[in-house]
C-alpha cells in the first residue's frame, strides 16, 4: 500500500485520539485538543531514554508512539482485544516507530500474563482503574512487573475529598459509559498507591466541568487525576502503617495475586524524573496527594498546545 491508501484505509473509521496521518490530515478523536490529557504531559516529564516501557490500554497507540520518540530502548503497548491494530499499524508505519503489541484480556494478573517481559523501568495505567470490576487486583498484578527505583503514571478519576472510599457509578450518575464502574477518593488512589509499594511524587488534576457535560456531575468535585509513582522496596517504607505491612507479610489476597517473586526479583532501574512541579523535594515518603489538590500549579482544566491533549502531530516528540 502507498501512504494514500494507509491513509485512505482508516482515516474514515472510529478514532479514540486525533491524529495527524499527513500534514493537515488529522483523525477525528473522541476529545477537543482543548482537552488536556494528563498522562501525556507527566509520561513527558520521565526520562524514558533507553528505557523498557509498557503502556496498559493503548488504543491506537499515541502514548507508546510518544514514548518511542522519547527514546525508549523498547515499548510494550497492550489491549484487552486489539480492536485498534489496524489504526495503529497504520500509526506506527506513519511516524516510523517500532514497538510490540500485547493482547492481555481483561487486566488482571498482568505478572503473569506478561511475565516472559521480565521487568519495565516505566509503566503507564491510565484510564483503566475506573473500567475494572477490582482496582486492587489490577494493581497487584500490575507492579511486580516494576523494576525497582522504577516509574508509574497511574491516571485514572477521583472525587475530590477526603476519606478511603470508592463511589460506585450507580446507575450512571457518576457518566453513562458502561464499562465505568468507580471513581476513587483522592486520599483512597494514595492509599492504594502507597499500600502497593509505591509513593506519589507529582501530580496534575482536570476538574470535571459543565464545558464537558459527558463527566460532569454538579454539586460533586470530580475530575481526572494523574499520578507519578516511585516503586520503593520494605525497607524504605516508613509510612508509619503497620497495618499495611502486615497485609503485604501475610493476606491472602496480597500473597497469591502480588507475585513476590517476580517483585522481589527486579534489577534496579535508573530511570529520573524532571518534573517541574515537583517543588516538594522527593523524599522516600512521597507526597501527599489531598495537600496540594487546590493548588493552581496542580490544575489543569484546559490546554492552549495540543501536544497536551489527545491530538498527536507528526512533528510531536513526546
Ligand atoms: C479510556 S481508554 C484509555 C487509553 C489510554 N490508556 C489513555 O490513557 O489515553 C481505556 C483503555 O482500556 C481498555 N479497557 C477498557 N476497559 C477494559 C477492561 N475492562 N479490561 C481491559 N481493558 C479495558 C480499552 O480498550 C482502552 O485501551
């Protein structure tokens, strides 16, 4: 096929992302690029050069074509079912970057189901956690697969409060998409985060408003929270939660479906973070979501470039 007829060939189907196939030929994706995509930004703020990276949930592909443009030493991008491998073929021979596809089902057990991989010094969850029945048990199977000292952008919604709770979509009050089933509490995503063994150490929020009708539900303070994620080891844990250490020794659930091995296995990776908002200086402690969830800097409710959206653009590196 010439470049017209791969163009030809998927410009007209349904698109997740906007993007550009030739100069000024741009799919028609699901969001304005006023819209800011939240994982992209932060994923830019790794440095993923030479780098093993995976990306969970990939679609047509943007975040790991943006992540093979960064430099990476090789990119796993993944799907329940590859309903997207025509557009993203197309993608990849488009912006001439190699990375492998995985078709890993539903998301569970992923240390298992990717375990010939051996580990990734970055991992992108985004968009995920709210489609799946059970969070924690996407997570245990997810972070095993993390070197240690490795990154994870973990973005999914979250109600702005405080509390450990999950809110349930109930009848669709939360968006009537039907595979959306929870929105976490902000201090909840940290707890889940820190009892993974991991710390947050920047983040960025959209807040859900009435420009996009589709998520937004007056009177509760919503949005789209991505997260950067340090993996750290026992040792360096020192969060005062006994409890949670004692979970990780000895539950049922953490033993059988968080793959010790694998986990306790994983090289060392070297992988830095340049984040700008990181103003906190990361300590092994992290920090704390709900402290700064207000603050401006964190607030992301639009974008004027749309390298910050869902559009990627042929001259786009990250
Ligand atoms: C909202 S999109 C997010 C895409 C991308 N990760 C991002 O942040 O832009 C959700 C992704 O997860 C996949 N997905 C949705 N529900 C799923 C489920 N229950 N199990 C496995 N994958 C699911 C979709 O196929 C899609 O790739």
């Amino acid at each position: 096929m010439n470049s017209n007829e791969l163009i030809a060939s998927v410009l007209n189907d349904w698109w997740y992302y906007s993007v550009e196939l030739a100069p000024g030929i741009v799919t028609k994706g699901m969001d304005t690029p006023q819209t800011p995509m939240l994982p992209r930004m932060m994923v830019r703020n790794c440095n993923l050069q030479d780098m093993d990276c995976l990306d969970i949930g990939s679609m047509e592909g943007l975040v790991p074509t943006a992540m093979v443009r960064k430099g990476a030493k090789s990119v796993l991008a993944t799907d329940a079912i590859p309903h997207c491998q025509k557009k993203m073929d197309v993608v990849r021979k488009i912006y001439d970057v190699n990375f492998d596809f995985r078709e890993i089902g539903l998301l569970y057990d992923l240390s298992f189901k990717l375990k010939d991989k051996g580990g990734f010094d970055f991992i992108n969850l985004s968009g995920v956690l709210y489609h799946v029945f059970s969070p924690m048990h996407v997570l245990a199977g997810i972070r095993p697969l993390l070197k240690k000292n490795g990154l994870m952008v973990i973005s999914t919604n979250v109600i702005n409060k405080d509390g450990y709770t999950l809110e349930y979509n109930a009848e669709g009050g939360l968006q009537k998409e039907n595979n959306t089933f929870w929105y976490h509490s902000v201090p909840m995503l940290e707890q889940l985060i820190r009892f993974f063994k991991m710390v947050p150490i920047d983040f960025l929020f959209c807040p859900h408003t009435p420009v996009n009708p589709y998520n937004y539900v007056p009177g509760l303070s919503s949005g789209y929270m991505s997260v950067v994620c340090r993996a750290v080891e026992d040792a360096d844990i020192a969060d005062g939660d006994a409890w949670a250490a004692a979970a990780r020794m000895s539950s049922w659930e953490f033993l059988s479906l968080c793959n010790g091995p694998m986990l306790n296995s994983q090289p060392r990776s070297s992988i830095t973070y340049d984040g700008s908002l990181n103003e906190v200086p990361t300590s092994l402690s992290g920090i704390r979501l709900m402290d700064s969830i207000n603050d401006p800097k964190r607030i992301v409710a639009s974008v004027n470039d749309p390298i910050n959206s869902q559009m990627l653009r042929l001259a786009d590196m990250s």
